[in-house]
C-alpha cells in the first residue's frame, strides 16, 4: 500500500511529477492536492489543499492517512501583491509577509500534519522545492529580498526539521529540492536571461528529482539538492 502525496499538483513541475509517479508504478495510490479545481494528470488521486489554511491542510493528511513520499511542489516569486525586488528600496511588508506565507509556512504547515504519516520504520522522504537563490552563502547578485529570504527561511525549516526526525524517525528524509530553471509561470518573466540549455521543461526537471529522491540516504537528510544531485551551498 504505497502511497505517495504531490502537493502544488496544478502546477508545472508538481503536475509533471505526479505524472511521473504514476508512470513509473511504485506507487499504489499518487495524490496530487492543489489549489486549483483542475484536472488533474491521468491516475492521480485529486484534493484541495490551501496552504494559506492550516484547516485545509489538515484535511487533506487526513484523507491520506500513511504515505511513503510526500513532495511539496509549491512557491512563488511573484502574484498579485508579490514582486521580487530589485533593491531594499522597493521593500514592502505585505509583501514579504506573502513571500514567507507561500514558500515558508505554507510547506512547514504541510510538514507539521504530513510528516506524522510517514512510517517510522521505514525508508520515507519528505522534500520541498527550494531554490539555489536562497543559499546565504551563494548570494552575490543581491535583490529578490523577499523571495530569497523566504526560500533561506525554508532551507532552516528543512534542517531543523531534519534534526528532530533523526532523533525520532532516523528512516525519514528531509530535503531541499532546487529543480533548476523551469519552463513555468514562476520563471517565464526571467527567461530571456537564461540559455536555452539551461532551460527545463516541467518533465526533464521532474525526472531529474525523483532521480535524485530514488538515489537519497539517510546522510542527504536536512541539505538542498539541485536537479543533478549536487548539495546547494547553505
């Protein structure tokens, strides 16, 4: 009774990666939750989920009731209220807040009623989409306050997290995931800047992950990994 959980299924690489689960077979039953009411890819067990609404969150762990891998494929860099900043003089606090409520608390809620579900004595993963712009260390462009403050927060979220599971669940792995540049909503303001051979579609990215998940130890817990394996500098 294998179950794995996408959660963000409506997007470009949570939809693509859900895809791939079913595809590839290991699974009994793939969920695929979003905010989003639409079809979701053949073979996936459809939910709403809010991660604005921890009631919503908890509804949806409460339909899965055990999973092997659950990936949070959410976040944004920028929507109705979000911008990414060029400098500090563009800060606004509405919209930092909505930076951190979709790419920090959104998947530490998720992480606070999913994680409860992966078994204790078995290999399981939970894994969050980062991004290599929240590494502290590898900051040297600056700007994207907001966004890349919000992805280091979530990069601490992972790692804590990570510490408290080797203590009460050594079998479970926590990871960052930086999928690389995607061909999606998030980057397609940014993609004139980027080689056409450093662009991703939704299903090259998310092959590359769930190469990475199917290849992850114990030792992995609480790092980023980009698409190709590689630890992101913290």
């Amino acid at each position: 009774m294998r179950q794995a959980v996408v959660i963000g299924a409506s997007g470009g690489i949570g939809a693509a990666l859900a895809a791939h689960l079913v595809a590839g077979g290991a699974f009994q039953t793939v969920y695929g939750f979003s905010r989003s009411a639409g079809s979701p890819p053949p073979g996936v067990t459809a939910g709403r989920i809010d991660l604005t609404d921890e009631a919503s969150i908890a509804a949806a762990a409460s339909r899965v009731r055990t999973a092997q891998l659950v990936i949070v494929a959410t976040g944004a860099l920028q929507t109705d209220r979000m911008r990414p900043e060029r400098t500090y003089r563009a800060l606004d606090p509405e919209s930092m807040l909505e930076a951190f409520r979709i790419n920090t608390l959104g998947p530490a809620l998720v992480a606070k009623h999913f994680l409860p579900l992966l078994p204790k004595d078995k290999l399981s993963v939970f894994a969050c989409l980062s991004a290599r712009v929240g590494s502290i260390s590898d900051n040297r462009l600056g700007g994207w306050h907001s966004y890349r403050a919000s992805k280091a927060a979530l990069n601490m979220i992972i790692r804590t997290l990570a510490v408290e599971l080797s203590r009460e669940r050594p079998l479970t792995i926590c990871v960052g995931l930086h999928p690389g540049t995607v061909e999606t909503p998030l980057s397609q303001p940014f993609q004139r800047s980027v080689r056409p051979e450093q662009m991703f579609t939704p299903g090259v990215s998310a092959a590359h992950l769930l190469d990475v998940l199917s290849n992850l130890t114990p030792a992995d817990s609480g790092h980023v990994l980009a698409w190709d394996g590689s630890r992101v500098p913290a």
